[in-house]
C-alpha cells in the first residue's frame, strides 16, 4: 500500500492528525533495506526535534517529513552549516 505524502503548504489542507499518522505509515513501510537501524533512526529523530528548523514534522531546509529523510539510508542532514547528523550512523 503506498501512502501519497503532500507537499508541505498542503498540510493546512488536511486532518494533521491523519496526515501525520498517513507520513509514520509510510516511514514505516520503506524496505527494511533501504533504512538506517532503529538506534540511529532515533538519534536523528532526536536531533531533528532539536532544531529549529523543524515546522509541522517538515524541515525548514529541504521541505521533507523528517520522519521518512530520517529513516532513509543515504540521506543527510540537510542544513546549510552541514549535517547535523552523527556520520557514524
């Protein structure tokens, strides 16, 4: 089942409450092979509710839902200054 994921300005057009839940059920359900582990989904989860960057579950920088760029391998930290992640995960 895919879960379409709006662009941010569309979020004050639906339910926050069923969108954000429609966004956790798509992180979800990415292939396990394309996720970094539930540890360093965690810290980056931890460093994105941190910053103040972070707007309606959306980053400031790139306009992704930091809970599917956070769960993504290959990924990075969008900021200008540079990653805000750990490199070692």
């Amino acid at each position: 089942m895919t879960h379409p994921v709006p662009c941010p300005r569309c979020l004050e057009l639906t339910d926050g409450e069923a969108f954000r839940q429609s966004v956790e059920e798509y992180a979800a359900s990415l292939p396990e092979e394309r996720c970094v582990t539930d540890a360093a989904y965690q810290t980056r989860l931890k460093v994105c509710q941190a910053c103040g960057a972070l707007f309606d579950g959306a980053c400031r920088y790139c306009g992704c839902f930091v809970l599917v760029r956070a769960r993504k391998k290959g990924l990075s930290c969008p900021h200008p200054g540079g990653s805000k992640w750990p490199e070692s995960i």
